[in-house]
C-alpha cells in the first residue's frame, strides 16, 4: 500500500495505491493520523482511483480517519471508486457518513 497526498487551501486529497486489508492497515492508519493532525485539514477527500482491494479492516481505517475528522468539523468525501470497492462500501454503509463525490 502506497499513500499519496496533496494538501491545498485546507483541503487534503490521499491517494492509496493497492490494497488495504489487515496486513497494512495499522501502518495505514498511523501514517493518515499523522498527516491528518499535522495539517488540520477542513475537508479530506479519499481518492480510491488505484486502490485495488479492501476488505472490512479497511472500510474500518476509513470510518475511524472519519470519527478523527468530525472531531475538528472537518468534512470527509470519497472519490473514483473501483466497481469492486464500490460494492464493498456499499454493503457497508459507508457513503452514509462520507459521500461519494465526482
């Protein structure tokens, strides 16, 4: 798993290249905290376009970057999703809390 990221106007994009699944997840997360608190972004968007796989650890590094944004009213969107990930965050739920956007 590889993160990319673009910080302007307050506004963080991450890149995530790969796959996210239990192996990388807390490498993950720790690298995204850390971003995320030496910036104090007021949106982030999640750039899914070359991440390949995820499966429930990863929807649940997403939702707990989320619960860490809310927390400074910061707003959370995701963007070009494979089809494949698409279903999975579907059947999770997960666009109710962090929109999907073009």
């Amino acid at each position: 798993m590889e993160i990319y990221y673009s910080n302007k106007n307050f506004k963080i994009t991450f890149n995530l290249v790969g796959e996210l699944d239990e192996f990388c997840a807390e490498e993950v997360k720790n690298a995204l905290d850390k971003i995320i608190t030496d910036n104090k972004p007021q949106e982030i968007v999640f750039d899914l376009q070359r991440l390949t796989f995820t499966d429930s650890t990863g929807v649940g590094v997403l939702i707990g970057r989320y619960k860490t944004a809310k927390k400074t009213g910061c707003k959370v969107f995701i963007t070009n999703v494979s089809r494949a990930v698409d279903k999975i965050f579907s059947m999770a739920g997960l666009y109710t809390i962090m929109p999907k956007i073009s």
